[in-house]
C-alpha cells in the first residue's frame, strides 16, 4: 500500500516511515523538507498536496507544533488538517489516521484545544477515519527538564503517567493504517504507570542532567486534572509492551 506520512521526519513520523518499509510499504512523506508546508494557507498548496496523495491508500497524520497558545495550536491543527481532509477526498484516499492523545477531553490545557480541534475535523470529515491516541513518550521526562532546569535544580509537574515508547507508537500507527478504518478513537498507554518526577531523576541520573528534581504541584484544574491521572488511561485498548525502565536501560 502507498501509505502518505503528514510529518514524517518527526520522532514518531520518522519511526512511522521506517516501519511501514520494513511492512513491504510504500511511505510517501509529507513534510516541509520535502516540500510540503502544511501550515501554509492558499490554492497553490490544496492542488499540490491533492496532486501528491493521488495513489495513496492512506493518510497518517502525526504533524505537531510547540506552542502553549491555544488560539495558535487550534489555528495550526485545524488549518492542516482541513487541507488534508480537502486533498485526500480529492484524491479518493480512504482512510485518515491522526495520532492524538490519551485524556485531552479530560484537563484544560491551551495546547489540547488544537488536538481537540484536530480531532472534530476528523470525525466530521469527508474521510474514513482511525483516530490513536498515545500515552506521553518515555523521552516526555527528559524533555520537560530540557525547559525547566535551573542550575542544578530541574522541575518537573507533580502527576501519574503511563508512558509508552515511541517505536511502539509507530508499529501501531504503521499496522492501523493498513487496516480497515475503524471509525473509532483507540487509547494505547505503556505497560505500567510511573511517576513523573522519578522518570525525570532516573533521566537526569542517566543523561547528566539536574542534580535535583523538584515535583512541582501546578494550579488550576489543569493540575488538579493530571494529579488525579486524568492522563491516564486505566483500560486502555493498546499496550505497549517496553516499560521505562527497559527504555532507559537500552538508551
């Protein structure tokens, strides 16, 4: 199958390619470095992406943005997604698969509005549609100390996560797309819950990072939420089978 990739030298879009040619597929990726730039507006690339997708089986749509500003991420998610709705039925693609994540219905949190947003789009859409929505990446710890390290001290959100690798979010995204659509939003969460704060100082411990990392309790309902494991799925529908531990130990 010609399975197109929105996003697909990310993390994840990258591991996504790599698993649907070892599958005997053919990834075609869309991305700005292969000059597609979804985030732009205009008829230039509506007909140039709807020329791109023709042949293809389907769209997988892991794109992201790193903003916390609700309007731009629900302007980012929703203009993208729009155009690859637009092109795919364009093209007669039959299935759209977006990667999303586990509990964002759950908290308030500017950056969900977007992927709430997305995932409207998608289910409204002229598309069949698979929505995965994944549990936060082993590397979710590092990252966050990665922006909020002070000297030796890094912080870190006091909350309960389900962390799951990012290779295994690939297999799964890579397997579903050659699959019938499902019509249907999948949770898939690692096998065991972990504290946030003991990920990030083994992470630290490992990497070199801050000597001391501090469990911060963020405020609001956003805080109240993720304490409360709002972000994570009890009875998820997948489960990763690499733990933290495992992952960290492999780095």
């Amino acid at each position: 199958m010609r399975v197109a990739v929105a996003g697909g030298t990310g993390l994840v879009g990258a591991l996504t390619v790599a698993e649907l040619e070892r599958a005997g597929h053919e990834p075609v990726v869309l991305a700005r470095s292969t000059g597609v730039d979804l985030a732009q507006d205009g008829g230039a690339l509506a007909e140039d992406l709807a020329k791109r997708l023709v042949g293809v089986d389907v769209v997988v749509d892991v794109l992201n943005v790193m903003t916390r500003d609700a309007a731009e991420s629900a302007e980012f998610f929703g203009r993208t997604t729009a155009a690859l709705l637009a092109a795919e039925e364009s093209a007669g693609v039959g299935h759209h698969l977006a990667l999303s994540i586990v509990g964002i219905d759950e908290v308030p949190f500017d950056y969900y509005v977007g992927k709430l947003r997305q995932e409207e789009l998608v289910e409204a859409g002229p598309v069949p549609w698979t929505i995965l929505r994944a549990a936060q990446f082993h590397e979710f710890a590092g990252q966050l100390l990665g922006g909020l390290t002070f000297g030796p001290i890094g912080l870190v959100p006091r909350m309960p996560v389900r962390p799951v690798a990012a290779v295994e979010v690939a297999a799964h995204l890579a397997r579903l797309a050659v699959e019938p659509p499902r019509r249907a939003t999948l949770d898939l969460a690692g096998p065991h819950r972990e504290d946030l704060a003991s990920m990030a100082r083994r992470t630290a411990r490992r990497d070199g990072g801050p000597r001391f990392v501090v469990p911060v309790r963020v405020p609001g309902a956003f805080g109240r939420g993720v304490r409360a494991g709002a972000l994570v799925p009890a009875a998820p529908d997948l489960v990763g089978r690499q733990s933290f531990a495992e992952w960290l130990q492999a780095r």
